[in-house]
C-alpha cells in the first residue's frame, strides 16, 4: 500500500500534552540544571497577576505557555491516524441501536483521503470500536488503585480499517442507503462524482476472516457502481436527500448544481440542466428534512438560496439572501427540528436564519468566537437548539441557542474577557490541526467525530 503509515489510535490518556481544551494554561521555564521552577520568584517581591480565563484567538500564549487538556472536561476522548489525511468523511448508520450512552462505544464511518500524489488516495471504511469512556465515572474514588497492565491493553481502543483504491484526492464524502444497500457519493478532485457500494467493505471490517480475505482478493478490484462527469470540473457541494432514497444533489466550483434521481437497477439519471442563480462557486447544499422538493445552496457569492425542484433549474430559486456573509460562505446546516439554517463564512462569522423571515435577507443570529474561516457546521440530531461549528483557527465550538445571559449577574465579574464571551457558547475544542469536517453521532447522543490534518478526534463532552 502506498499510504503514509499505518492506521493508529491513541487515547486521552497517552496524548495529554498535545490534545488540549482552551480553558487553562500554565506557565514554566526552566532552570540550568533542566529543572521546572514556576516563574514567579519569590525574591523579586512582584505582585502576582490576577487570573484570567484564557479564550483562544483573544489572547496570545506567552512565551514559555502551553494549554493544557481538562481531563474532566471529556467524558469520551479518542484520536485516531489513517495516514493520509482526510479532509472529508460520513458516519455509516448501523444496526445497534440509536440512544446508546453504554460503554464502551463502537461506530462505522466513511472517509476519503487526500494523499499527496493521486494514485495514492483511498476511501476508508472504518469501525472504531472498544471506545471506553476517558474521565471517571462520579461514583469512581481517586484512591482507587490504578489499573494493572492487562486491564488498560483490555480498554485500548481498536480500528478496523477496509480501503478501496481511489485516483484523485476525494473533496467530500456523503452517505447514504438505497433498498438497504449503503452508499456513498465521492466528489473527487478529477471532477467526477462517483457511487460505491460499500457492502463487501462493511462486511470485512466486522469480522477478521472476511477483511483478511477481501485485502486479499477484492481489494483492487472495487469500482464504482455509477459516475457522472457532466459538471465539467472539481466541486465540494453534495447532499443526499433524507426524504426520497437514492436522490442526490451536487454542485461544482464553476456554480452550477445538477440534480440525480434513482433509476431501477442501481444507476441514477442526472438532469443535464444545471440549477443556474449563483454567480461563483457552489461551496455546500442542504437538503430540507421536512420537504422532499426543497434545498439550499451557499457559494462564494456570499449568498444563500432556497430552491424547489419542482420547477425548471432557472426558475427553482425561490428564496435568496443576497449578502449572507462577507465574503464566501463556505456551509450551511439545516435544523432537523425547526425552521433554521446554520451557516459559517469566510469572515470567520456563525449565522442563524429563521426560514419564517428569510426575504428579509437578515439573520436572527450572529457570533464572532471563531478568528479564521468556518470550515462545518452541524446542528445536534436531537436537541434542536445544540450546534457545533469548525474552523480553521483549530477550534471546535458548540454552542446552545437555548442558553441567555443571566441579567442579575451581568456585570458582576470584573474580567472583561468572560464579559465578551456569548453565552450561548458552551465549549471550546483545541488540539487539532486544520480541522477540515466534524459529524455529530446520530446514534450516540452528544458523541463528536471530526477529521483534521492531524487525524480523527471522537468525544463527548460534559457540556452536550
């Protein structure tokens, strides 16, 4: 294989000082003889300065500063390395049940790599499994005596790993099942949109035989069941339809959107006739969960749309909020629950509209926590005031609509920092590099999966 290394998980545990929660930092410098001393001497008679909360992208480490990882603030931290690296990926349902909160976790996830040179891309079929919970449970004493070498190789977490080769580095991955065969679209960087069938994939990563067998025999031999080439170039935007099986949308980089419907036999007709209205680069599109008919669009452009299908592709756009954002807005999410759509810009700016007032092209919603361009949003399955967003300041927020400042505390606290943070923030996530994607687990309630340059990251926090 001409993957960069094999695939490798590390737990919370053995990462500490490179996985980090912005709610800390500590400082230290080192004495001649390498010896850590605090930096605060005693015999200079200094007044020490008052404690801030640290919150990233508002004030820079010092010198000699490093966050440190709140244990207690995970209850699930995993990391995992597929080699190359994956700047999209989908969870792949499966047959365990949904609202599982029991220990230790098991899940089934599709990515796409992008390798430095094309002939070495793959898209992965994982099942991550054996993921024991990283903080104490509250009835667990400290005194308890640690756990004996046989007991934490028992709790290391394991990866199963079915990959099919792939030219051309993958730009977005989106899952999906059509008469209960799971599927996946691939936009690639060669400007096709391809489908897998992912049956013999699946199969091998749940038994050991089966996989040994098909990196033996079927590995090489795995093509797609369907491509189309229409678009004419290389595109991000894709979505499969929640509400008619087998429907897909996707749109390129030269702002056109082309819509697929199932045909009998496993293949799709792709209508030739482009949904035309954005003026640049089509970056993500979001199918309604409520109404088969309906989808929206973001692009470069900095605007979003809402369209019907049910009219021609020049006529569909029904809705347009014209300055969304600044600049480019790269995604959108729509609320499963109620009438809102999430979206995150180049400007670094999280905004939510209300569908009930869009004409007036203003969102209900606004913050500013991010300093670099948003790269994913998703609103929780569940809990339809909960979402997270991504982006390229190495943050991961979530953030609760629910939430409002406590008026009778307003002004009580003196640091001007806590003043400024939003109240409906409810956790900042550090530690990775250039973080591409994130999915919320739609089976295992509050479980966070994203894909950075550094690797896979799943957790849970206290907070969701």
């Amino acid at each position: 294989m001409a993957d960069k290394g094999e695939p490798t998980w590390r737990s919370a545990e053995e990462g500490e000082d490179e996985d980090m929660e912005g709610t800390e930092s500590e400082e230290e410098e080192e004495d001649d003889n390498g010896d850590e001393i605090m930096e605060e001497n005693e015999e200079e008679g200094t007044d020490e300065a008052p404690q801030r909360v640290y919150l990233p992208g508002v004030q820079p480490l010092s010198e000699g500063e490093e966050l440190v990882m709140e244990q207690d603030a995970y209850v699930l931290y995993h990391q995992a390395q597929t080699g190359s690296p994956c700047l999209s990926f989908d969870v792949i349902p499966d047959g365990l049940g949904a609202d599982r909160c029991d220990f230790p976790m098991s899940l089934l996830l599709c990515a796409g790599t992008q390798a430095d040179s094309a002939q070495a891309n793959r898209i992965l079929v994982m099942k991550m499994h054996n993921l024991h919970r990283t903080s104490k449970e509250k009835n667990e004493s400290d005194s308890e005596s640690s756990e004996s070498e046989e007991e934490e190789e028992e709790r290391k977490p394991q990866l199963e790993l079915a990959m099919v080769p792939h030219y051309g580095g993958i730009n977005r991955i989106r899952v999906s099942t059509l008469l209960d065969t799971p599927v996946a679209a691939v936009w690639s960087e060669k400007g096709q949109v391809e489908i897998y069938d992912l049956q013999k994939q699946l199969a091998a990563v749940s038994d050991s035989q089966t996989l040994a067998a098909f990196l033996k025999e079927e590995q090489a031999n795995i093509k797609p069941v369907f491509s189309f080439s229409g678009h004419m170039t290389e595109g991000f935007a894709m979505d499969w339809s929640p509400k008619t099986a087998g429907r897909l949308i996707t749109g390129d980089c030269n702002k056109n959107i082309h819509l697929w419907n199932p045909k009998e036999g496993g293949s799709w007709h792709v209508d030739q006739r482009p949904f035309t209205g954005h003026t640049k680069s089509v970056e993500d599109l979001q199918w309604s969960p409520t109404e088969a008919t309906v989808f929206a669009s973001c692009s470069v452009d900095a605007s979003i749309r809402i369209w019907d299908i049910r009219a021609a592709p020049n006529k569909a756009c029904m809705l347009t909020a014209c300055q969304a954002h600044e600049s480019d807005v790269n995604v959108i999410g729509w609320n499963q629950h109620e009438p809102f759509i999430v979206s995150g810009g180049d400007d670094g700016v999280l905004k939510i509209w209300d569908l009930r007032q869009f004409q007036k092209g203003v969102s209900v919603a606004r913050f500013k926590q991010h300093t670099a361009p948003i790269t994913s949003v998703e609103w929780h399955p569940t809990d339809s005031g909960v979402f997270a967003a991504a982006g390229a300041d190495d943050q991961i927020t979530q953030w609760d609509l629910a939430v409002e400042r406590d008026q009778d505390q307003e002004g009580d606290t003196e640091d001007p920092t806590l003043q400024a943070i939003p109240p409906q923030l409810l956790f900042v996530h550090q530690g990775e590099k250039d973080i591409k994607e994130l999915h919320w687990h739609p089976q295992c309630p509050g479980v966070l999966i994203s894909t950075a340059l550094s690797g896979f990251n799943v957790f849970r926090t206290i907070s969701v």
